[in-house]
C-alpha cells in the first residue's frame, strides 16, 4: 500500500494574493495576468482529503518513509500535499529532502541554554534547501514538456548562489531540450557557489549590483521573452519547499507541543513555504497545533522584521541590503513578502500573535554562532549560523522559554561558505561587515619546518625532526 504510487490526484490553481483570481496550471506563470501580484498554487479537491483520519495520515507517512519508490523516496514521500497533479514518471528524485535532524551537541546546549537540534538542509544534492523547491518545479516543468512536446525550454534565475546550483544541477540532470541560465550579482555569490552553476554546464551570467538587481532583471526576461521561471516567485517552488516543514513535523512524531523553528529570511520563500506546510498538515489534523516560527534576519537586510516588529505593520518598505555573511539571504526586497504576509495572518488567527515573529540579529553574532555550532560537531552554514544567532537573541528577549525546544534551519552546508569563515580567522572583513573577529573563535594552520630544512635531511631523519618538532609544538611527554 505504502510503496505504491498514490492513487489521489488532486486540481491545482493558481490564486493570486493580490486580487484573488484565479488561472490554470497548464501555463508557467510567475504573476497574474491581471494586477501583477505574486501566486500561490491550491488544490481544489483538498477538502477531500479529510475523509482520512489525521492518524491515517499519520500512518500513511510513516508506512513511506520506508518505500523503495524513487518517485517517493524523496519530497515526494508528501505528494498529496505538495503537487497531485505529477505523474510518477515525471518526478525527478535526485536524493532530495530527507535531510539529517541533529541534536546539538550537549555542552552547546547548555552553552545556549535550551534544548535543540538542527535540521541540516546543506546534505540536499546541491548542498542547499533550494533542492526542495527544483525537485517540484523541475518535476512539474518536465509534465509540461511531456505533455506539450516542447523542443526547447530555457530556465533561468536570479540568484543569491544556491538557487542558481540547484536550478543548474537539476537542469543538467533532465538534459534534452532542458537547458539552463542563472544571473548572479558579480562578486556576491561564493566560489563554491560559482563553481556548481559552472560545473553543470549551465550558462553563467554575473550582472554588476546585488541580488535584488538580478531579480529585476530575470522578472523583465520572464515577462517579454520565453523563459522558464525558477525564483521562488514560482509557486511550484513554494510547494516542494512545504515538504521541510512536513519532514520536521514527522521527525517529531507530529506532536508539535513546545516546539518552535527557526528560519532565516532572505527572500522569504522559504517561511512562506514554512508556514504553508504547516497550515496544511493542521488542516487535516495530521498535527493538532501549530509549532511557532521564527523568522530571523541580519540588521543588515531586515525589511520582515521593520514590518513585523519595529513599524507595527503599518507599511511595508523593502530596504537597501548591506553586507552579510549570511550572503544567500542578503535581500532587501522579498519577493514573497505578499505570500508571508497573507499566511502570517492565517498562522497567527490560529495559534496566536506568539506563534509568528521575526528576530533581527547582528553580522558578528551571526559568524560567531556559526563557529560556536562548528565547533561543537556541527556543519553549520552562514545561515544555520543566523538561526542560532536568532534562538540565543530570541532567549535574551525572553520571546522563547527554556522548556522549549528549537528547531534551527541550516539551509545550506557549512563548505560553500567556507571563505567568510577564513575572513574570520584572517581579520579580513570590510567595515561595511561591522565583525570584529575575537581570539577564541580564531583558528589557523601552525606551520613547522621549511621545504629547505626537509630537503636537507635523509628520510628518516627528517621524519623524526618533523616528529620532535610535533611533540614540542604539543608539549607531549615522552613514553
Ligand atoms: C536562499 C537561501 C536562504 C533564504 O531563503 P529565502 O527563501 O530566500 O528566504 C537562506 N539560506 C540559504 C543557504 C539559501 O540558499
Ligand atoms: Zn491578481
């Protein structure tokens, strides 16, 4: 039963958040048509879905977790709640979702002063939590080509770095008339990130200025020319992107007392999909109550947090964004800011105003919570570094209790920002950071000997000089 593929097939639409109308799928749009807005996708027959109980649900899920079906081995173990309309042959599962859930390391929880764990979306393929997102546009992309037989499709995205890798990976993976473009702000991507666009074989384009520039860009591209879309703006995205929230519900056993997640926001697709997921599995009692959500951004590019605590959600104004070690969520004008606000309201109607908050934090307590989680077995990124950051700020402004427990969201792995932590050790950061690297965080290579001083020794002596020189450095006592 579990291992087949499922049988449901649901009705899926476009609504648009700004006037509420509503399109077919059978086109790839990223707007309305009619005011502009951004979309979100709803499947019509989903109040069906509650002829099953929340406990066969529940049964359902976990029965699996254990398929042997590429097509649900992944983020589609979830496929009545994210896209019912795919077929099992154009599923693409390139070992995506299913991501690792690690309890911290007991002294950094004491250290931090409140149970937690961290969900380690970086062992997605491409090493991010965007996978999640390329594994339902992808999927859902190559339905269309199957069905319109299509002979060339060019997808394209404005990235901060980890979409342009999924997008390129998943491109490359589907290959015929599939190809891809991604533009990236020069300069502003890693060089992991760099290289993984450039590895797929994807056509690399840097543009001067930022992310948001980019995005400008790209949504220009996508209205006069025939491009596939594969921002966030994509709703198809949204949905695979659900599928966290549903893996960390499960991982709970759907029993979501106490628990609050952490999220860093960028361009707020993925609360937005947080927040979705959640919303959904209570709608059909699959959980009974909602955990709360965090989202955290860097003073550095907060425009979430200006709206939601600091101007009392009069307005909204996106903001300049500023340098930021949590580089992939630099962004000062969120393209699903319409999409969190529509669902916060939702989130919040139903759990409370406790239940929806975002936290700002600083470029110095974001690095330093990166290596703190390092240094104690994690392989944190920038941003699972900001998630820390956001629970130990949440702690001090007393918004989160110590019976609590915390979810914290790496959404990439530690390795693709390896160069802000070498800035770190090197004192190499601009001003414009605001980090002042401290002694106890630093770390760097001791170097003993010379090539000079080996090529002057026989072998053997020269290993029991590298040795001695070892056992000086060390201090260690002799046997
Ligand atoms: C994209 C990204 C973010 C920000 O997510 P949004 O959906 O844009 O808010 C955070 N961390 C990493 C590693 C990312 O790649
Ligand atoms: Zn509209």
């Amino acid at each position: 039963m579990s291992n087949q593929f499922p049988e449901y097939r649901g009705n899926m639409e476009y609504y648009c958040l700004g006037c509420d109308s509503r399109h077919g799928i059978d086109e790839l749009l990223y707007t309305c048509p009619r005011c502009g807005s951004v979309l979100l996708l709803e499947d019509k027959n989903f109040d069906s879905l509650k002829n099953k109980s929340g406990r066969e649900w529940r049964e359902l899920f976990d029965n699996r977790a254990a398929c042997k079906r590429d097509a649900l081995r992944g983020i589609f173990r979830f496929y009545e709640l994210m896209a019912p309309v795919l077929e099992e042959e154009d599923i693409i599962y390139l070992g995506d979702g299913n991501t690792p859930v690690v309890k911290a390391a007991p002294a950094l929880q004491d250290a931090v002063g409140l149970p937690f764990a961290i969900k380690n979306d970086g062992q997605n393929p491409s090493a991010s939590f965007k996978d999640r997102g390329m594994a339902c546009a992808f999927s859902y992309l190559q339905a269309l080509v199957r069905k319109h037989g299509w002979d060339e499709v060019l997808t394209i995205c404005a990235s901060t770095g980890d979409t342009s890798a999924a997008a390129a990976l998943y491109a490359s993976y589907l290959g015929g008339p599939v190809k891809s473009v991604v533009l990236l702000p020069q300069g502003k991507v890693t060089p992991q990130q760099l290289g993984q666009p450039l590895g797929s074989g994807a056509t690399v384009i840097e543009l001067p200025g930022l992310f948001d520039d980019c995005m400008k860009v790209v949504e220009n591209l996508a209205q006069n020319y025939r491009v596939a879309l594969l921002n966030s703006k994509n709703a198809w995205r949204i949905l695979g992107q659900e599928s966290y929230a549903f893996e960390a519900a499960q991982w709970r056993d759907w029993n979501m007392e106490d628990l609050c997640l952490f999220v860093p926001v960028g361009n707020a697709g993925n609360i937005t999909a947080v927040m979705s997921g959640f919303l959904k599995l209570h709608e059909l009692g699959i959980i009974t109550s909602l955990p709360r959500l965090f989202g955290v951004q860097s003073a550095h590019a907060d425009p979430l947090f200006q709206y939601y605590q600091v101007k009392h959600e009069k307005d909204y104004h996106p903001v300049k964004a500023r340098a930021s070690v949590a580089q992939a969520a630099m962004i000062g004008n969120p393209v699903s800011f319409p999409r969190v606000r529509r669902l916060a309201e939702r989130y919040r109607a139903l759990a409370g105003a406790q239940a929806f908050q975002v936290v700002q934090v600083r470029e110095q307590d974001i690095i330093e919570s990166m290596l703190l989680a390092n240094r104690h077995g994690h392989v944190v990124c920038t941003q699972g570094g900001e998630c820390l950051a956001g629970l130990r700020e949440a702690l001090r402004l007393k918004i989160v209790d110590r019976h609590e427990y915390a979810l914290l969201d790496s959404t990439a792995h530690a390795l693709k920002f390896a160069g802000f932590q070498q800035l770190y050790f090197d004192d190499g950061f601009g001003p414009e950071y605001e980090i002042t690297p401290r002694r106890e965080f630093r770390n760097e290579p001791v170097s003993l000997l010379s090539n000079p001083e080996k090529e002057a020794l026989p072998e053997a002596e020269y290993v029991s000089r590298a040795a001695l020189a070892v056992a000086d450095r060390l201090g260690l006592k002799r046997r």
